[in-house]
C-alpha cells in the first residue's frame, strides 16, 4: 500500500498577475514549485470550486521525478483579490493555466485534478491538447445540470444521506428549499450574518457526509485554515469556498455551451488515467463511466471501497503509483 511522499516545501513561489482589459479588476495568483526543477513538469489543478492546494497536495508526487506545480485559482487560497467573483469564470482559469505554464517556460504537463480539477483539467486540454503530456483524473466531475443535481436537490446524494438532508434543509424556509441552490448562494452572499452562519455550518456538515466513506474529515473552513491566516477565514472571508463553489454550480460550470462529452476526439489522443471510488457520493461513478463509454482510449480504475477523498488510503494508494508510473515512463522516454 503506497503512502504519500513527505512534506516537502516550495523551492520557488509566485505570486502572478493575470492579464486583464482596462478597468477589469487584476488577479494574481499564487503558484508554488516544488521538487526537482529539472523533472517532469506536472501541475496539480485543486477541486471546488474555490478551496484552494494545500500542503499535502504535493505529496501524490516523487519529487525526484517531478517538477511539481501548484497555484489557488481566482478568488481562492493565497491568490488575489480573495473571494473575488469578478472576472472568474472556467474560461479565465483555462487563459491562467497557458499563462502559468508560458510564463514557468514549460512547453508540454501532466495535468492531475481531482473533481473540480478534473474538470478543469478536461477543458484545459479540449482547449491545448498540444500541451498536455498526460492526464491523471480523480473522481471525475462532468459538471453537468444532472451532475449538479445530485448534490443540490433531493433526488441524488439525498437519498443516500437523507438525514443529512434534511439537517441542511432545515436551515431554508420551506419556499428556500424549492430551489435549495440558488437559496444557498444566495443566503451566503447575504447581510444576514446570523443566518449566513447557520448556513455556512450546514452546508459544511453536508459536504462532511458525502465526500468519504470515512467518519473524519475536513470542512470547507477546516482546509482554507490549513493555508490561510487566521484573519482570512473571518468575516467577510467565512463560506467564501462555499460561495465560489456554489456560484459555479448556478452557472453550470460555465460550460454548458461546450460540454466536455463533446471534444473528447480532440483529447482521445492524449494517455489519461482515471480512478473513481465506487462509492463516490460527490461525483458519482456514472459520470467516470460514461467518460470511459465516449472514450475508450482513456483507463478507468474502479476503487472497491472508495469514495469522493483523495486522501482515502485506498485512493491514495492508486494515486502514488499511478503518478510513479506515469512519472517514470515520461522521465525514461525523454532520455
């Protein structure tokens, strides 16, 4: 059974600004690299929207082997302006990244997400297939209405954890729970701090129940304090992972126009490996599965007793050697 590699620390970080048009506000963003400067490049795309890497982020990765790239999408983590909604959308992230790697002099990446970062990861290499060396997917994110669906309304994740639930619920007024998110958002970017509170708290609760098979876990609030100051996880700043998460949500990932199932010939070409916890209750295993249908070229691995957590040992596990593997095999054909 593989574990992580050990804590390692950046051997570089930045903090770049992001092009923007007269009177658009400018994000900056936080991008760290770690490991050997010389190795194969790899970028690790977070999930969320909105949570931000943290520091055992860069252990899925032998840092002998790899050039380790991390960066806080807008509004998120290190980068500025935190919590900003402004300017943030999946095509800016997708403009970042060919930033990023530009700026870094990286012609070609591995890309690995999980989740949200599986997705941004997919539309990042619909969009620059020529940049990508492989894929390295967990617990895909389709982000599609049905998708959304399962984790927002009654007739998905509910019905698995249907006292959950109802705990979530009983924080919105009967009229709130016709649309419960939309109410949500709604709720966490109000004045009503009182109620802000006992939102933010329930839906934090929620996302505990579903996303491990495990009894432990972070919240939302848990992991932006294990990166950020004390002070940027106070008001206003509490919830602002939730509310960057559910604002994507409402815009459908701001990829409905061009659904991922649509490009994938522009990526079939491309070594992808995905693994998915059998028991994912964030994303669940049909989405995985219908990816491999369209895509046959790509590898699914199914984890027996896994859920949604990257850091499930199981999970873990398929990670480390799959990172090993790939690694190794893309150092040993560059010689």
């Amino acid at each position: 059974m593989r574990l992580l590699y050990p804590d390692i620390e950046p051997y570089a970080d930045h903090l770049l600004s992001m092009p923007a048009k007269k009177g658009e506000v400018v994000h900056q963003l936080y991008v760290e690299e770690c490991g050997n400067p010389e190795g194969v490049p790899i970028v690790f795309l977070h999930g969320g929207p909105g949570s931000g890497c943290r520091a055992s982020h860069r252990c899925y990765f032998n840092p002998e082997l790899y050039r380790i790239i991390l960066l806080d999408q807008r509004g998120c983590g290190r980068s500025k302006p935190y919590a900003c909604l402004e300017n943030n959308n999946t095509d800016y992230l997708i403009d970042d990244l060919e930033q990023i790697r530009d700026r870094l002099n990286i012609d070609k990446w591995v890309v690995f997400g999980g989740s949200w970062g599986a997705t941004l990861a997919l539309v990042y290499a619909e969009h620059y297939p020529e940049r990508v060396l492989a894929m390295i997917l967990r617990g895909v994110f389709l982000g599609r209405q049905q998708d959304i669906d399962w984790v927002y309304s009654d007739g998905g994740a509910a019905n698995v954890f249907p006292e959950a639930w109802k705990q979530l619920m009983s924080v919105l007024t009967d009229d709130e729970q016709l649309m419960p998110l939309k109410s949500l958002y709604a709720l966490l970017v109000g004045t009503d701090y009182i109620r802000r509170s006992q939102v933010l708290q329930a839906f934090n609760q929620w996302e505990q129940q579903i996303v491990t098979l495990r009894e432990e876990s972070f919240s939302l609030t848990e992991v932006l304090a294990e990166t950020l100051p004390e002070v940027m996880i106070s008001e206003p700043y509490e919830g602002a992972a939730a509310i960057i998460q559910l604002y994507y949500s409402l815009k459908l990932c701001f990829i409905e126009h061009k659904p991922i199932l649509s490009s994938i010939d522009k990526i079939r070409q491309i070594p992808t490996y995905i693994v998915h916890g059998r028991y994912d209750m964030v994303c669940p295993l049909r989405q995985a599965w219908t990816l491999s249908k369209a895509w046959p070229e790509a590898r699914l691995t199914v984890l027996p007793l896994a859920g949604h957590s990257a850091g499930e040992a199981s999970m873990v596990d398929a990670l480390v050697e799959l990172t090993d593997s790939v690694g190794s095999d893309l150092s040993a054909n560059s010689l």
